[in-house]
C-alpha cells in the first residue's frame, strides 16, 4: 500500500471535515523532502485537480501531487496524544531521516 493511515486518524480527519464544514473535499497530503533529509508534510481539504495521484484510506478520499508519492510510500499517519490533551496528526516514515521505528511498550 502506498500509505496507510491508523483507524484513529482516519476518524479523526472524518471528525474535521464535519467541523471544518468541508464534507466533500478530499485530503490533500503534501511531502518536501528538507535539506537535512527530514520530511515536511502539509495536509488540508481541497479538490483534486487533473494531475493529483487519487486512492481512498479506511474511507477517507486521498489526493497529492505526483512529487509527494515516493517520499510518502510505506508512511503511515496516525493521530496521536502527544502530550496530556495535545493530539496530533504524526507521520511514521522509513524515508525520513529523522524516522525511528517505533518500539513495543
């Protein structure tokens, strides 16, 4: 799979969507590769335009630009609690230099 996105994400960006009043639009993922070789990811509701790469996630309708496809192969975005009521969406990336792979707890 090209990407994947946990049960909590998806829920969560379902969640925005209805808040956000942008039921409809699809999730726009953006990846730039930084000179360090860390991974700036951008995302938001838009449309698709005629050249965006389109795949649907546990429901949720998905676009990004050709570029963003082999920096976010094998990622996987979840939404986590980063801190006490600090919820985030994250990305988990092989291809990201800052990237280590998470542990059992």
């Amino acid at each position: 799979m090209m990407l994947d996105i946990t049960d909590a994400a998806a829920n969560q960006i379902k969640v925005a969507a209805q808040e956000g009043g942008t039921v409809g639009l699809l999730l726009r993922l953006e990846a730039r590769m930084r000179d360090d070789g860390s991974i700036n990811y951008l995302m938001g509701f838009d449309e698709a335009s005629e050249e965006d790469i389109k795949f649907v996630v546990k429901g949720v309708e998905i676009v990004m630009v050709p570029e963003s496809v082999p920096l976010l192969d094998n990622a996987v975005m979840d939404y986590v609690e980063l801190e006490k009521g600090d919820f985030r969406f994250i990305f988990s990336n092989p291809k990201d230099a800052n990237y280590s792979p998470p542990t059992e707890k």
